[in-house]
C-alpha cells in the first residue's frame, strides 16, 4: 500500500556517518544471515527454542483434562472443576501477560539468550512446585507464576527465532514452532487417560506426576538450548559488532562445510554461498524507552497496531476460552467420563497440529495476507457452523470433536500467524516488546475475562450457553479476519529489516534496502 516513512520516535543525528564515529555500524549480518540455505544449524534453533512449546501445550491440556479429579474427594486440594477452569486457567493466562511485559522488556534489554535461559527456569520452577500443591491457593499462586515464565518464553523465543531463520523459511518456521503446542497438547490427553486412572495411581498423585514429567522434559529442552547462540542482530544493534560478525562467520562456515560433505566436496571445494542483499548503516542509541516504544507503535506504525490487536483479540477467545472447557462441555453435553476426554483432544490437538505444518509454506508463497485473512474467517465461519449443529442437537461426542477440528485446523494457523506477524512488523529494537505487548493485551482481554466467562457459559449444561460461547469466539475470529484482508503487510520473503526498518538507521545512509512506509 502506498505510504511513507515513518517518522522519528527518537531525536536523529543531522550530520552524516564517518568513519571516525564510533557509534556508527555498517554491516552485512542480516543479509548473511537471510541468505542462508537451510541447513542442521537451523534445526538446532528449531529444537532449542520451540520445544517448549510442547511443554506449554502439555501444562494447559493437562489442567483443562484433569479438572474434573481434581474437584473429586480424594484429589489432595479442595477445589472445583468452575475454579480450575476458571479462576486457575485465568491466572495462568494473567501470569502469562505480565511475563510477557517484564522479561519482554528484558529480552530487549539485555538479549534473547540470556532471557530464553532465564524463562525456561522460571517455568519449570513454578510447574515443579504446582505438582506439590497441597492447598488451593498454592495451586492458583503457581498456576500464576507458571504462565509468568511461559509469557516470558513466547516474547524471547519468538523474537529469537525469527532473527536466526532465514526470510524465505520465516512464515513456515514461525507457525510450526508455535503450532507445536499441540503435539504436547496430544500428549498432555493421552497422558491425562493414563494418569487420571486410579487403577494405575491414586486420585492424589497421578496428577502430581504429570507436572513432575513436564519438568523432566523442560529440563532436557534446557540442556539443549544451551547451544543456541545469541541473535547477531541483537549484538550489532546493541554496539557488539565484532561478536556479531565473528557469529555468523561461524554459522556460515558451518553451513558450508555441511553442504560441501552432502556434495561430495572437499575442504578446497566448498559450496558457495550468494552475495549478501546488500548492507545496513544503523548509529548505536540507548535503550529505547517505554514511551518511546508507545510511540512507534501506535504513532508511526498505528495500521499495524490494529492488525496486531485484532489478530490476538481473535485467537484469545477461541483458544483460551473456549477451548479451556472442552472436557466439561463433553462431560455435561455427552456423558463422556472424565478419564475418557483425553481421548477426544487428542483428536482436536492433532487438527491443530497439522494446520500449521501442512499450510505453514503458503504464508511464505500465498503471502501473509491471503493466508492470515482466508485462515480466520474460515475457522470462524466454520465455528458458526459448528454452534448451529450443536444447538439443533445434530451433534455427538465424536461428531463434535471431528468439527472441532476441522475448525481449529484452519484456526491454528491463523493463531500462529498471530505470533509470526508481530513479530516481523515492528523495529529490532522493539521486537521483544511488541510481541509481549499484543500477546498481553490480546490475551487479557480473551484470555483472562474468557474463561471467567465461558467457565459459566460451558459449565452450567446449557445447550443455549455453550451456543453463545461457540458464537462470541466466531464472531471475533471473523473480524480479526477481515481486518487482516485489509491490513496485513506483505512480509513474505523480505528480511526483517526491509519489513520494518531499525529505529537505528534513522538519520543515516544505508545500503540496505529498507522500507518506505508503514
């Protein structure tokens, strides 16, 4: 669309770059980086980093399937299954929007990597200490601080993430990655089954040794993520040039090296790697402050502010409302016992899963736009559908979970480009941030009042109540929808750099080609 380049946030130099000013930086390292073909070295990010979004898929099945136990006599905490997916599932999603601000803030500050350690240690802490909860308010405090640490994972991972992947494999990386909620949520059901079966555990520690399997696992992900190196775009901006430069020089002779073997090369033979696309002039500034990161949010980038909010808005109450009563919908609708409805989600997860990763190329051919606006109106279109059957009493047990997923199909890729597309319009040195802050707001406003909301509208039985939960998440799907119809940015294929230009290029030259509007 046709526009203009945004305006400063933050007073710019006059004077034109020399070499004898010192805060002044010209490289090549993200066009080094894009440039990249996909190699091994990729698949170690991949794994170091979205794996956790395994765990985060295990953690809230887990709590949605066992609602029901832990309401029973005998469960070890005296609460109800309204409290656990309602006011438990709310501080989850609470803690998980104040996570996102502070160490958002941080992983800007101080660096993706740092914070990527430090929010898997908070996460695993608080999961380790829920699975000893002896008392409801020890349960809904570490419920909280649970999703303090996975809302700190989301804002370093994904800005992590997407300044390592290559622009051409960016859109299908991104929407996998976080589509892999739902292989943990497959397993959380199944794992749910074995472990709410009193023939095998007792009602007060089956549940207990499924939170401990998510610390086993998250541990194991720690070990990994060690290896994943700190952004090179995080170090340039941030005055360490050298290090950046001397990263990717380390990446690339992996890279090479690699493909040279797959070829049959030898060390004098190596593959050669394309020219770099050019470089980029950025002048070192200071951390930018809040009001300032307000500023070019909502001043010089305001369409794509309302893109972001109405893309989380959308997928907030679809997934973190609706979807945290699943279990009591089956159980009050259908008569499905509760040791049973792990079998269902596990078909829903997999419908999840399999949107992301068979659709996830589109958003890198289709382009973003097409693909972000078709994948919500139709999920949301598809759930309005799904109201109707059910609210005619058209539906069973297994009949609904198969439109449930056909829906979520479709929404899970939405969902995911949530995610990608905060994360890719905004400038570097408020990536971190502006994920923290859409994913806050949008899941605050449907992931904290919407399972307050829907846990009595799924609740109480009433074929009428769980019509209107189906039909608020519908409606909001389809107009997070249309707003993308007509706001998404067309950021397929295109470095990070040309899709939103670094606040640090402002007032000088640059090679680099940069965008020329919002």
């Amino acid at each position: 669309m046709p526009t203009e380049p945004p305006a400063s946030s933050e007073p710019t130099a006059s004077s034109e770059p020399t070499a004898h000013d010192a805060r002044t930086i010209t490289t090549a390292v993200p066009a080094r980086l894009d440039r990249l073909p996909w190699s091994r070295w990729h698949w170690t990010v991949v794994i170091g980093l979205g794996t956790v979004w395994i765990l985060d898929g295990l953690e809230v099945t887990v709590v949605g399937n066992i609602a029901g136990r832990l309401s029973e006599r005998g469960s070890g905490l005296p609460v109800t299954p309204g409290e656990v997916t309602g006011i438990a599932a709310a501080l989850y999603v609470a803690g998980a929007c104040s996570g996102a601000l502070f160490f958002g803030r941080l992983t800007d500050r101080f660096g993706r990597k740092k914070l990527f350690i430090v929010t898997l240690a908070v996460y695993l802490s608080a999961t380790a200490l829920t699975a000893l909860s002896f008392s409801s308010w020890w349960f809904f405090a570490f419920r909280f601080l649970t999703g303090f640490g996975i809302g700190g994972e989301y804002a370093a991972i994904n800005s992590a993430i997407d300044e390592l992947i290559p622009a051409a494999f960016r859109g299908r990386i991104d929407l996998i990655i976080n589509g892999s909620f739902w292989l943990g949520a497959m397993g959380g059901s199944l794992l749910s089954v074995l472990m709410l079966d009193t023939d095998v555990f007792p009602a007060d520690v089956g549940w207990r040794l499924t939170f401990g399997l998510g610390v086993v696992l998250g541990l194991v992900i720690l070990f990994v993520r060690r290896n994943v190196p700190e952004s090179p775009r995080w170090l340039f901006i941030h005055g360490r040039g050298d290090e950046a430069e001397a990263l990717v020089a380390s990446i690339e002779e992996r890279v090479v090296r690699e493909k040279s073997a797959g070829e049959g090369k030898g060390a004098g033979q190596g593959v050669a790697l394309p020219p770099p696309d050019g470089e980029i002039t950025i002048r070192q500034r200071g951390l930018v402050t809040f009001r300032g990161i307000a500023r070019t949010v909502f001043s010089d980038y305001r369409r794509r502010a309302v893109l972001g909010l109405s893309l989380f808005i959308g997928q907030a109450f679809l997934y973190n409302a609706i979807t945290f009563g699943f279990g009591t919908i089956l159980e009050s609708h259908f008569h499905v016992a509760t040791s049973r409805t792990g079998y269902f989600f596990v078909v829903i997860a997999a419908g999840n899963f399999l949107g992301p990763l068979l659709l996830g190329k589109l958003f890198d051919t289709v382009g973003r736009r097409v693909m972000i606006s078709s994948t919500y109106l139709l999920s949301g279109l598809l759930l309005f559908g799904t109201a109707w059957l059910f609210g005619t009493g058209r539906l069973t047990a297994g009949s609904l979970t198969a439109c449930w997923a056909v829906v979520l199909f479709f929404a899970s890729a939405g969902a995911s480009s949530a995610y990608l597309t905060v994360s890719e319009v905004f400038p570097m040195e408020t990536r971190a941030m502006a994920i923290a802050f859409f994913y806050a707001l949008g899941t605050a406003a449907g992931g904290i009042s919407g399972p307050l909301l829907f846990a009595d509208l799924t609740s109480g039985g009433d074929v009428g109540d769980t019509v209107l939960a189906f039909a608020i998440g519908a409606t909001l799907m389809c107009g997070a929808g249309l707003v993308a119809a007509f706001l998404a940015v067309r950021a397929e294929g295109r470095s990070l750099e040309s899709v939103a230009a670094p606040l640090s290029t402002r007032g000088v030259q640059t090679e680099y080609p940069l965008p020329q509007g919002r």
